[in-house]
C-alpha cells in the first residue's frame, strides 16, 4: 500500500485486469445463454406434407427460427473426392497443414505449430428429404457454410513428413524454427447424411427453403439430433456461467484485499493522530503547570518521559536532558535526543 492509503499500482493493475476477464467472460456467458434460449424457442417441424400447409398459414410464410431433420440429397451435380473412390458429398473441404517446431526462447523448449497454408470449399446446391422413400417433400439449404456445428466428415487424411539433410538441420537450429510435414485433409458432407437444420424456413415460389435466421439468432446445420444440440449448448452455458463466477469471486476476494488494506491504515493513521494529540495535551498541561506553580521539578523534567528527573549529562555534547532510565532504553548507538550527536560517555548528575 503506498503513502496515502492509495492502492499500489500493482493491486490496481491485478484489480483492473480480474474485473476485464470477468465482464469478457460475463459476455460470453450471456451470449451462449441467448444462444440456449432460442434453441429452447425454435419450432419444431417435420419433413412431410403438412409442412407446407403450416408456412401457407405462418405470417409472411416464414417461421423465423424452426428445427427440422432430414438426409441430405444434391440437386443436380455431386461431388466426388479426390482421394477415395465412389464417394460423393455436396460439400468438400480440402486444407494443408503445415507442422513444424518453434523454439521458445522464453521456456527454452521446442513446442508444436500448426499453420494452415491452404483451404478451399467447394458446395454444390442440395436439399433435406425425409428419411421414407416416395415422400414428394424437399427443403433446399441456403449458404450452408454460414452454419455452425457444420458436420464433415474426414474422408482422407495423410501426413508428409518433411525430408531434411545436414545443413538444413543446422539451418533450423539457426534459425528456430524446425519443420515436420505437411499433413492433407479431405472433408466432405456425403450425400445420405442426416442433418439437423435449425434456422428460418419460408415458402418462396413454392420452394422451402432453410436459410440463416434474422435478428442475430444462430444458424445450425447439426449431424447431432436436436436434443443432444440442446445439450452440447446448455454444457456450454453451464461452463462460461462456471468461469464468470470464479473470476468474479477472484475480483470481489482483490476488491475486498485493497479495501480491507485501506481500512487498516486508516485505523493507523487515526491511532497515531490519537497519541500525537494526547502528547501534544500532556506537554501543555506540563507547560500550564510550570507556569501556574514555577516548580522546579517540573523544569527540570526528563525531556523524553516527562516524569523523572534529569539525571546524567550526555558527553561530548555536554546537554543535560535525560534521565538514566530512559537513556539505557535508547536504542543502540544511542544518540543525544536534543542534538543527535553520538554519545561517547555519560557523566551522571547529582542534585543537592
């Protein structure tokens, strides 16, 4: 604590920093907790004819954020994979991933680093169909890559390590940085998937379609079903809500410390103003007496306990001003009280 009873610059920068990591953190939790609540609002639906009739009844054709299930299916072309035969989806997601080892120059150890070098999506227009044959019904799904929990399913995967001779070790060494391959990955939506679509579903031109939802709510396409979504999002909830209290518990326990700290010196000060106020009484009440009753006692008074008699004669300053009491109780070396200079010897003094 500094002078002035202030908090340290220390205490205010850990105060300042808790109560930032609490409101970021406060945020999120509200933000995922809005999230749970509209899931917990979504209209469910089912892929079948009567869907239709309910969009010809909502308002404007549209329910603005609805749940419906159905298995994936191309409009026209599909995709095939690169890599694997007979495999067909309607979005595919090829990235390259370099690995390599940085030295840290902090820990002094090498750790893990992974930098994407190059991704592209490709999609292809598709639709959900109900899972029984014949059912004359589609939803086409509107930009698909503006989803979250997006399920593609890793198709191809392969590593290719990094072939390095002599120098280029050396030259890693050098330089911090050690690579270790190049790891390729296929993803793809497959056709036959199912799929939960949470979003806005309207009727336009006599085609459904499932498109992101308006008024900031969150856009699904999930291959969990609708209940274990819920879940994964109230998990979510419950772990921020977790994190929030614990930083805001850690804020409250500083706040607390500072103030508490302030508190006690402000007991400090308020306890040391007391004893210069009650010294400052008894010195006056000793000068009323000396001028009321002239005594010689009181004039001749030790000038530290102002009780005893002087008795010795600090030398080689030659000041008469203590008694021997209280100068065996000065601290070491002991120093005259009226001039500060060292006391070499002391010459004691005998009243007749």
């Amino acid at each position: 604590m500094e002078s002035g009873g202030r908090p340290s610059t220390g205490q205010v920068i850990l105060l300042a920093t808790s109560s930032a990591i609490t409101a970021i953190l406060y945020s999120i939790y509200r933000q995922k907790s809005k999230v749970a609540n509209s899931l917990k609002g979504a209209k469910q639906v089912h892929l079948d004819q009567d869907l239709k009739n309910i969009l010809m009844e909502a308002p404007g054709k549209c329910v603005p954020y609805a749940v419906i299930e159905g298995v994936v299916q191309s409009v026209k072309e599909t995709l095939s994979s690169q890599f694997v035969d007979n495999c067909k989806g309607v979005v595919q997601r090829l990235t390259l991933q370099e690995h390599k080892m940085v030295w840290n120059r902090t820990t002094h150890i090498w750790n893990d680093c992974e930098k994407i070098i190059h991704q592209r999506t490709n999609t292809t227009p598709f639709d959900l169909v109900p899972h029984e044959d014949g059912a004359n019904i589609t939803v086409r799904v509107v930009k698909p890559l503006d989803s979250a929990e997006l399920s593609l399913e890793t198709v191809y995967e392969k590593f290719h390590p990094s072939i390095q001779s002599f120098t280029d070790v050396i030259g890693h060494y050098i330089s911090g940085e050690r690579p270790k391959g190049i790891q390729e990955t296929e993803e793809m939506l497959k056709v036959g998937t199912t799929l939960t679509g949470i979003g806005e579903l309207v009727l336009d031109n006599n085609t459904i379609k499932l498109q992101p939802p308006k008024q900031g709510m969150q856009y699904y396409l999930s291959s969990l079903d609708f209940d274990s979504l819920l879940k994964k999002q109230e998990s979510s909830v419950k772990l921020w809500k977790i994190l929030t209290v614990i930083f805001g518990f850690a804020t409250c326990a500083t706040l607390f410390f500072i103030l508490r700290k302030q508190y006690r010196q402000l007991r400090e000060k308020q306890r040391l103003k007391q004893i210069q106020d009650e010294f400052r009484k008894t010195q006056e009440q000793l000068r009323n007496d000396m001028n009321t009753e002239g005594g010689e006692t009181t004039k001749n008074a030790c000038v530290i306990c102002l009780s005893n008699i002087k008795s010795c004669v600090f030398l080689e300053c030659g000041h008469v001003c203590s008694c021997d009491e209280c100068y065996q109780a000065l601290p070491d070396p002991k120093k005259c009280p009226i001039c500060r200079q060292e006391i070499a010897r002391v010459v004691p003094l005998y009243n007749s």
